[in-house]
C-alpha cells in the first residue's frame, strides 16, 4: 500500500506505471491535481458551459482510471491530450446527432415550418407549441409505436439495437417507427388546426 510518500516527485510515467501495477487510483489523483486545468480548458473550448465541461472532465478522468490499465503509455500528456479531444468530439457528435435526430422527427411528422421571413417571434412561439404538441403526441401513440419512436429518435437507438431492447423483430420495429410517425403528423396537423380556429 502506497503511503506517506510525495508523490509530486515523481514523473507522470513513473505515476502511470506505478498505478498499472498497484491499480491504487492515488496515482491517478497526483494526475488529476496535475491535469485537471489543462483537461478543463479543453473541455470548454468544445462545449462552452462551465457545467458541461465540468461533467466531461470527471468523467475523462473516470475513463483513466480503466484505461491506463489497458495502455503502456512512453508519454502522458499528450496522449491525455488526445484523449480529451476525442471524449470532447465523441460528446459533441452525441448531442449533434441527438438534435439531427429531434430535428428530423419534426420534419417528418410535418412539425417543422421552413419559412425564413417569419419574424424571430413568431417561429419562437410555433416552436414551442411544436415541442409540447410532439411530446404530448408520443404519449398519444400506441406503446409500441411510442417505445419505438423514443427509442430511434430521442435515444439515438439503431433499428438492431431497438429489436434486442423491446424483443419486436426487425420489420416490426421499421413498421412501428412508420406508423408513428404517420400517427403523430396527423395528431399534431390536427392540433394546429383547433388552435388556428380557436
């Protein structure tokens, strides 16, 4: 067990080594104190919000701790450094994808108004009504429709990985996602309208 020792002499390759052969995530600590400014101040260029780069770098330094078990690492701080980039650009990519996908429902189900003279007040407020209105419409679908649809566009789920998670076999799933989507168009098509008249 390490103890009582300073830690601050040593190099971060003699930190990493000691930590593959120990796994006492002490070594690991040493790091975090060494590093955590410099993951941080990359995690913000990304994502600009101080809470979001704050999450991002707890969880980089949570990944170390599995994968410099797993890597004979010559030089730490520029593999650090790439490490963060590419967690930063797997995030960014995530939440990019997650929005194409939102995105793409409300075009799909026809909730999307392209109209770029609308005044910004205006398209504020359809937006909104849009939202609520999608929300309150998956709640409406049949179970398996609404799962399906949860599944493919608000969890970023695939086709395969929706038929091992709900057991529906691969036809299925498409023809869910399908009548979903169809169901929801209308329901929301169906609200602007009453809205429009009231």
């Amino acid at each position: 067990m390490a103890k009582a020792e300073n830690y601050s002499i040593l190099t971060d390759e003699e930190l990493v080594e000691r930590y593959r052969n120990s796994h006492e995530t002490v070594y690991i600590g040493e790091l975090y104190q060494r590093y955590t400014h410099l993951v941080f101040g990359v995690c913000m260029k990304y994502f600009k919000d101080e809470a979001t780069a704050e999450d991002a770098s707890m969880q980089i330094f949570e990944k170390l701790i599995a994968e410099l078990k797993k890597h004979h690492i010559t030089a730490f701080k520029p593999w650090l450094h790439t490490v963060v980039k590419n967690h930063c650009m797997m995030l960014f990519r995530k939440d990019s994808t997650e929005e194409k996908r939102k995105n793409l429902l409300k075009k799909e189900t026809g909730t999307v108004v392209e109209n770029p003279e609308e005044n910004h007040l205006q398209e504020a407020e359809e937006k909104e009504f849009i939202l609520q209105h999608l929300k309150e419409g998956i709640d409406e679908l049949k179970e398996e429709q609404r799962v399906c649809i949860e599944l493919f566009y608000l969890k970023e789920s695939s086709y395969a990985e929706i038929t091992v998670i709900t057991g529906f076999s691969l036809n299925e799933v498409k023809s869910y996602i399908q009548n979903g989507k169809r169901n929801l168009k209308n329901y929301i098509t169906a609200k602007n309208e009453r809205s429009q008249k009231g």
